[in-house]
C-alpha cells in the first residue's frame, strides 16, 4: 500500500471513529429495556435559554409511551367519542371511541400514517392506551387497553396479524388496562394474555401463532415479560400478582416461582438483574432481593423489605447499578437511594418528583442513564439533568417540557415514559407529541 492510500485509510478510520449513527428507542425503556441512552454528543447541561423543541405535533389521550426507530417515532392514543373519561380508582368507565396507532417523522413530526379500530373501554383511569409499542426490524407490536394484539409493518401501517386476547383467553381486562408491554426475543413475541393456565404466552413474532402458553393468577397485574441472562442462559421472569417466576422462554415450563403479592394486584414495575440477584418490589412496602443459582434453576430470598427500608415503585421501574437502587416510592413519592445487598435507605428527596417539603402518594419521575448523569422525566412535565450516587441527588439543570394533562389524586399529572434517540427526548401528554434537541452543538 503507498503512503497516499495509507494517509487515506488514516482518514477514514479516524472519520468512522467521530461518527455517531443515530440511536434508536424502539421499546419502553430503550434498547435491552435497560434505561440506558447510549449516544454522544448529548448536552452536558442545558442552556439558560432553555432546551430547543424541534416540533410539537397533536396525539390524543394515552399513558403509552414512544418508540423511535429508523427515523420514525410510534405511539399509541384513543379518541372517545361518547362517554366521559374520569378517574375512579376503584370503578371502570365506560367510554366508546378509536384506539389508534400514529407513525411520525423523527425529523419533522409530520404524521406518515396511522392505524385505528373501533375499541369500547371499559376501565379504570380510561385515558387511553397504556404500552409502548414494540419495534423490531419492519414490524410494530402494538397492545391496547382492552387486550387488542396487532403487528404492523413500519412502513405502511398495514396490519399484519391481530388476536382479541380477552376473547381468546376467555378472560377481562384488568381494572387499570392490558399493560404489560409486549417483549420481542428472537423469534417469540411474549405478552400476558390472561385465563387459566395463559398468564403468560408466547407467539410466533412473524405469523401470531401460539407456541406456548403458561401460568395461572386471579389476574394478569402489569409487569411487562422481562428476559435475563444468567449464567449464559436466558430466563423469562413473569411478576404477576400473586408470585414472581422464572420461565424457560421456548417453552413456558416453571423454573421456579416466589410468593410476591402486591397491594390491588399491581405487579407493574420490572424486576432488576444485579448479576445473579434480582430485585422486584411494588405497592404496599411488597419487595424482595432474589438470589438465582443458574444451574439449579432456583432462586431463594436474602431479603424481604419493610415499611422503613427498600423502595417500593410503582409507575416507574426503578435502576440498579454499582450495589445501589434508584427509584421513586409508591407510597411517599420520594426519590431513594438504597443499598442493594441490605435494602438499607441512604437518602430520599422530592425535588424531582412533587417538590421539596412535600409528599405524594403514586409521585413518579422515570429515570434514563447516561454516562456519568441521569435524565429524568417528571409527573409535572419536567426534564431533569441529575447525578444518583450513594451520596445523593445532584440536580444539574431542569426544563419544562410540556403541561401536565391528567390526574392523579386531585392534582395534574403526565405519566408517559420519554424515548431518547436521535440526540432527542420524545414524550407526549394527552394532547401533544414533543421533540426537544438534547445535542451538544451549540448549546454549551
């Protein structure tokens, strides 16, 4: 090789190294369900002017949340049309009306397509969808309110394959709605469906066909299916309200099960692997550190939490790195750090969630890592740019992003997991999808 095609090598390589490809967020909780936005590029504190919104663009009512993936941004809302919605924790309501999927342009928020079906509600807290559809390659995964499954191409919007999962599975919906976001894993598509003996199923991704169906509980709860690796297999952990199992994910067959059982049968947040320790807990100081033995295919308990230790969530997953727990308590709203091995308390604050000096029950902010620092999204619509340590909460920056549009307990809430992809947040309220830029360039 001359030195002239060596220089240029030199170049190319040193070009490729610089460039960053846009990430996607095709699922709740990004890539891997990890919480963990790995572009560069992104702000390392926000402009006294504010973050830049690249676009606003109208969606209807929808707790789901957004994916992004190849240049397009899907999200799932309902349009009533007869009815009125109004939260009643313990009653459904009835509403008749759309529950949509809309296709956007990442870039410009301009709509590409939408896919919509008749779907009467009939629940508690009705304001729409509450899944984040589930990208992989050139299909959407989409699972409404009332149990209605739908694969779509990312193109088009045309439906693929559809099942009614409450029809199927001779079961109801539960109180708050089919939550559970559906998991992709190779070829299998797992979701909760319901019934006896199909807690949980997994279907052919590409033709919708059963392949096998497992479990049984008085109801579905909203724990999304989690998939770990340990010891170099692959696990299905299923929290459902009654116990928390892990599954063989190509059949269905038990592992092993732990009495888990949350208060309201709110199994919803997902549980968290630490290397062979794997934490689970929700409503009612209702938690737990699994130890799992890979080989043995068991797992057995080093702690169980109590009222003045641990953290119990419940509207958002809570992130474990580096011996620590990150997460918002259910019942004082408090954002806790605890040490994982003990589930001591370290410390708490309401900064980012409803304010110093006060507490709310359900309080919720989601967490994102990235690098060093947190993005944190919260119930009053706003960004926060923080630092979780064993030490404490750091907050660096804040930026409010959009109102919040629905209701928890009296006081306004937003209560939709944001996507980070593109050097961009996308979230959305009952009323409108929002893109704002997270990208270094100029901005510092």
């Amino acid at each position: 090789m001359c030195l002239f095609q060596r220089v240029m090598v030199f170049f190319l390589l040193c070009a490729l190294q610089s460039t960053t490809f846009a990430d996607d967020w095709p699922q709740w909780m990004g890539p891997d369900r990890a919480s963990i936005w790995h572009e560069d590029g992104i702000v390392d504190r926000f402009p006294e002017e504010g973050l830049p919104v690249k676009w606003r663009t109208p969606v209807g009512l929808g707790y789901s949340g957004p994916a992004v993936a190849g240049g397009k941004v899907f999200v799932m809302d309902y349009q009533p049309r007869s009815g009125k919605v109004s939260n009643s924790p313990g009653g459904r309501v009835v509403l008749e009306g759309e529950e949509r999927v809309l296709c956007f342009d990442a870039a410009t928020g301009k709509e590409l397509w939408k896919y919509a079906y008749d779907r009467p509600y009939r629940l508690s807290y009705p304001s729409g969808p509450r899944c984040t559809t589930t990208v992989d390659e050139d299909r959407l995964y989409a699972l409404g309110a009332e149990g209605t499954l739908t694969c779509l191409d990312t193109e088009t919007g045309k439906p693929l394959w559809s099942h009614e999962l409450t029809e199927e599975y001779g079961t109801s919906s539960p109180i708050w709605g089919y939550a559970a976001h559906p998991l992709v894993d190779g070829d299998l598509l797992y979701c909760l469906a319901g019934g006896e003996g199909s807690l949980a199923v997994a279907l052919d991704k590409r033709t919708g066909k059963e392949v096998w169906r497992s479990l049984s509980a008085r109801s579905q709860g909203y724990c999304p299916p989690t998939m770990i690796t340990l010891g170099g297999k692959r696990q299905l952990v299923i929290w459902h309200p009654e116990a928390i199992a892990g599954l063989d994910p190509a059949t269905g067959k038990q592992h092993w099960s732990v009495r888990l059982e949350p208060d309201y049968d709110m199994s919803i947040t997902a549980p968290r692997l630490a290397g062979n320790k794997l934490f689970a807990s929700g409503i009612g100081h209702v938690g737990a550190l699994l130890q799992l033995d890979a080989e043995k295919k068991t797992a057995n308990i080093l702690w169980r939490g109590t009222a003045k230790d641990a953290l119990y969530p419940a509207n958002s997953t809570p992130f474990v790195e580096d011996g620590m727990i990150y997460g918002v308590d259910c019942q004082s709203g408090m954002l806790i750090g605890a040490r994982l091995a003990d589930g001591a308390r370290l410390w708490s604050t309401n900064a980012p969630t409803s304010g110093e000096g006060r507490r709310q029950k359900q309080a919720t902010a989601f967490l994102v890592k990235h690098e060093d620092r947190f993005f944190l999204f919260s119930e009053t619509g706003d960004l926060i740019l923080a630092k979780l340590t064993p030490e404490g909460y750091e907050e660096l920056d804040r930026f409010h992003v959009l109102e919040p549009t629905g209701e928890c307990f009296g006081r306004a809430v937003v209560w939709n997991h944001p996507a980070f992809a593109e050097r961009c947040m996308f979230v959305r309220n009952d009323k409108e999808l929002v893109c704002v830029d997270l990208s270094a360039e100029d901005k510092q």
